[in-house]
C-alpha cells in the first residue's frame, strides 16, 4: 500500500469526532435492491440520532418518494432533512419548511426532449405539477407498462393523497402526467429532467449529447441505464451546504454515503466520503473509504464504527 493510499484510509478515523451529520443516497445505498432498509442499518441510524447525529435523506426521488424512509427514521422528531431531486430542494422533516433551486427553462428542456426524441430515448421530465413523458416505439414493452400506469393514475386521481407506482416508487394522486410528442408540449420549466434507455445506448448518448447544452446543464449517468439532468450548479451537495451552514457547520462535519454519479460531490466534499461495496467506479475512486454494499449493512457497518469512535 502507498503512502497517500494509507493517508487516505486512515484521516477519516481522526475526523469521526467531528460528525455531526450523515448524509445517505437512497436507492443502491440506504434501499436494498428491494426498496426496503435494512434491519440492522436502520437500528445503526437511529442509534446515530439518538446520540445527536442528524440524518439527511439526499436522493433523485422528489421528497414525496423520499417521505415514507424519513417518516420511517424519524426524521421529524430528530431534526433530519430531505433532498430531493439531487438537490432542486430540501425540506426541514421537523418543521416541514421547504427552500427550492432553479429549475431547467422551457426551451432547454425542449431541446432535451428532441435529442431524446431524435435518437429514440425515453424523456422523463418532472416538473411542478406532474411530468412529462415520451416512450420511443423502439421501447415498446415500456410503453404499453406506462400506458397501464396512466390509466391507473386517471383513477387514482379521484382520491387524494400519495400512492404505490412501481418497485417501491410512489406518486401524488395529484399530479399532471402528459405523454409529450413534440416540443411545443412542454409548457413548464422542469424541475429535473431523465433519459433512458439500453446501457450502450445510453453511453452513445452521454457522447452525443450537445456540447452546449452539457456546458449549461449538469448531466449526470446515475445508472448504466440512467441520465439524471438538472441545472448547472444543482446538485445533492449544494443543497447539503445550505442545511450545514444554517445549522452552523460545514462539509467538516458531514459523513456521506452513495453509489452514483449524482453524489460525488457531497462524497468529496464530505469530512467521510463513502462508496457503497456496488458503487460506480468513479464513486469509488473519489471516496475516502469504500463499504460493502446495499445489500450487506455497507451503512450500518460504517455507523457502528463512528459512535463506537465518539464514546
């Protein structure tokens, strides 16, 4: 082992006196493949929060997906937080106060929504009341599953409240759900916008994609199948920031946990950046440790260790 490899595996010990919260990415890190957590990561968590360590729930979900895990943790009575949509807002789970970012302006997400649309990509766009969709023909499967999951929305309308979608994902009975075709369909800024497709489509397409619009945007590959595409600016670790400094900390006091390209900038950021066992390479090349995966307590195992250093 070199030096700078010991160096690095042994500063996080010496910083762990000085966390005062743990940020957790959702699914591939505090979700097993199943959407559920973990038994043994959940008493980790809330042993973490009894001793005065708060949790913040930073994920690419919006806070309604993200609410039931926080409701779950208690967030509310231990002075947690929620950020959604990689950082296009954050919500106080305490008193329920919410600060939002930019959102993408209707003409970019237009231009996204033709690339996609050019090059047979599904377009997933969220924006304030609902979302956008688009399921190229070449993905046929997909449309006939969201053409089911728009008629059960139509019924779900007529009661209020959040439901079960698919996989552990939930929606507001509420929300405006249009299937787009052209460009002039989308009449909203979008909050955070998605690309899909088959992994070496995917890959083609974070290539292909307009120099400009990825100078302007921050497009992120959250999965192999998976673009993630907010604002220039917007990410997990800007909303992080914010929670810190109104709480009177910085990055200093911070412990984060992911598996995606959507939070390498709160691991490196973070006092203690860990990558999930299942995490991307680059995750794992920029963090300060690596853990074992969401399916084996990676969290959990990580925590344990941290109060066992502040007794």
């Amino acid at each position: 082992m070199s030096w700078s490899s010991l160096i690095k595996q042994l500063l996080p010990c010496w910083r762990m006196k000085d966390i005062k919260f743990i940020a957790c990415d959702l699914d591939g890190t505090l979700l097993t493949d199943n959407k559920d957590i973990l038994v043994s990561t959940y008493n980790s968590l809330m042993e973490a929060q009894k001793r005065g360590i708060r949790l913040i729930l930073a994920s690419g979900r919006n806070s309604a997906m993200i609410a039931p895990y926080a409701e779950k943790l208690q967030l509310d009575v231990h002075g947690g937080y929620m950020v959604g949509c990689n950082g296009h807002h954050f919500i106080d789970a305490q008193t329920g106060s919410r600060i939002e970012n930019e959102s993408i302006d209707m003409e970019t997400s237009a231009r996204l929504f033709e690339f996609a649309k050019k090059h047979h990509l599904q377009f997933l766009a969220e924006h304030a009341r609902g979302f956008y969709v688009y399921v190229p023909k070449s993905l046929f499967p997909i449309k006939i599953l969201v053409g089911y999951l728009k008629q059960r929305h139509k019924l779900k309308r007529k009661h209020q409240g959040d439901y079960s979608v698919l996989g552990g994902f939930t929606m507001s009975s509420q929300a405006y759900v249009k299937s787009v075709n052209k460009p002039t369909d989308i009449k909203e800024n979008c909050i955070k916008i998605g690309i899909t497709h088959f992994p070496r489509v995917i890959k083609w397409a974070l290539s292909n994609m307009d120099t400009d619009l990825k100078e302007r945007l921050n497009v992120m590959n959250v999965t192999s199948y998976w673009i993630d595409i907010m604002p220039k600016g917007i990410d997990k670790s800007a909303a992080i920031e914010h929670i810190l400094n109104i709480n009177g900390f910085g990055f200093e006091s911070l412990m984060a946990f992911g598996d995606a390209e959507n939070d390498i900038g709160m691991i490196k950021k973070a006092a203690i950046g860990i990558a999930m066992g299942n995490a991307m390479d680059l995750i794992k090349e920029n963090a300060d440790q690596i853990t074992q995966s969401n399916e084996e307590n990676g969290i959990g195992l990580v925590v344990d260790r941290l109060l066992k250093s502040i007794l």
